[in-house]
C-alpha cells in the first residue's frame, strides 16, 4: 500500500529519490499513519509541479463533483401547469384582478391545503397564513394566447410543489375554482410532471466547473507568490 500511495509523488521526485524511499520503506515497521504522511508530502509536491491550468483544469472537475454531489441532497420539485379558457370577458381587466384575488384568498387555499397534504412539514409549526402566503408564492397565473375573438385570451396556471402528483390535483383544485366562478373551461392539462424543475444539475455542475477553476487559478497564483517570497 505504502509504496502505491509512493506513485503520488512527481515523477522528477521518483526518479531521484525512488531506491532511498523503498529502502526506507523496508527498514521502518509499517504505521497507520504512513498513509497519510505519504500524502501529506506527495500532494503539495504534485500541485507544485503542474502549471496554473492543470490545477484550474483538476479543481473545475473536483468542483463539478463536490457541486453534483451536493445537488442530491436537495429536495426535487414539480410544477404541473393547465390552461384555461374563460368566457367572453369572464377573466379581463378588474374581474380578473378580483378572481385571482379570491382563488389565492386564504378562504380559498386553506382547503386545497388540507385536502391534497400540503407543507404537512411547515404546518407542524408555522401558523396557516405562513403556510398560504408560502403557496401563493408557489402558484403562477398569466396569459398564455393572443385574444382571437369572442372567447378570449387563455390563462395559464400552474403550481410548483416537491410531490408531482399532488402537484397536479392542486392544480386541479384551483382550475374548479376559476371554472365556478367564471363559467371557463380546461383546454389543456392539468399534466403529471415526471421531470423535476429543479435542481437544474447541468447549471450546478456548470457553477461548479466555474467555482472550482476559478479557485485552482487564484490557489496556483498564491502558492507561486509564496514560493517566490521564500526564495528570498
């Protein structure tokens, strides 16, 4: 084991020194800890010996593999999304300000809350209208089409949530809701999303590739610097 970790070492450092270190290997009684001295000398040497792109090139990947790692550590989440057909003016100007309005009320929320188990986590400890006001960040309403005539544009809704299938009745739930109230209709969705919107893992191992060159590149040059200062 000792003399593979010795392959750690540079191959100018293994030319020279390689006979003295395997004699040495051979008279002193094997420790616990002469893996970690081996990489505690080998390594510093090994970085020294690359240029500043090398290092850049080593971290950028290191960095991606910390950053992908860490990515599954993180809750996927879902967003299914339906599109809604009102009636005549049904969901245009002040009457669709006061419709959205009613749909994210707590009024309206609180049960869709409850019956498809929603934040079950938050709700433990936070008061409801937390709960809502954290739904209702997680809830997207807009315009999707061009007016092309007496029916209207269309709406888009959608709500993003960790539980695709919950997901998709919650979205269910406030599509009725905009139907009750206004006489519109689906035309599409709502959908059971089976990819999740986040984490994006090719954006975080990109930030990761960037995040770890970048510090290769400012490491290389503070370990240049300080090996100038010594040798003065």
């Amino acid at each position: 084991m000792r003399r593979r970790l010795a392959a750690l070492y540079p191959r100018w450092w293994r030319d020279r020194y390689r006979d003295e270190f395997e004699a040495l290997l051979d008279d002193a009684p094997p420790r616990w800890t002469d893996g970690f001295d081996i990489l505690k000398e080998a390594l510093p040497m090994r970085v020294r010996s690359l240029n500043s792109w090398q290092i850049a090139g080593g971290c950028a990947v290191l960095g991606a593999m910390f950053a992908l790692t860490g990515s599954y550590a993180l809750p996927r989440r879902f967003v299914s999304s339906a599109v809604i057909q009102p009636v005549g003016d049904s969901l245009m100007g002040d009457r669709a300000i006061r419709v959205t309005r009613q749909v994210l009320s707590t009024g309206s929320l609180a049960p869709v809350i409850v019956r498809n188990g929603l934040y079950e986590e938050m709700r433990k400890s936070a008061p409801l209208e937390d709960v809502v006001s954290r739904m209702r960040k997680d809830i997207r309403i807009g315009s999707v089409l061009k007016s092309r005539g007496p029916a209207g544009g269309a709406m888009s809704l959608s709500f993003e949530y960790v539980d695709p299938a919950k997901a998709r009745a919650t979205v269910r739930d406030l599509s009725e809701q905009l139907a009750a109230q206004t006489g519109a209709h689906l035309i599409d969705g709502p959908n059971l999303p089976d990819q999740p919107v986040f984490p994006n893992r090719r954006t975080i191992a990109m930030a990761g590739v960037l995040a770890g060159a970048l510090l290769g590149m400012a490491g290389a040059r503070l370990a240049r610097a300080s090996s100038a200062r010594k040798a003065t």
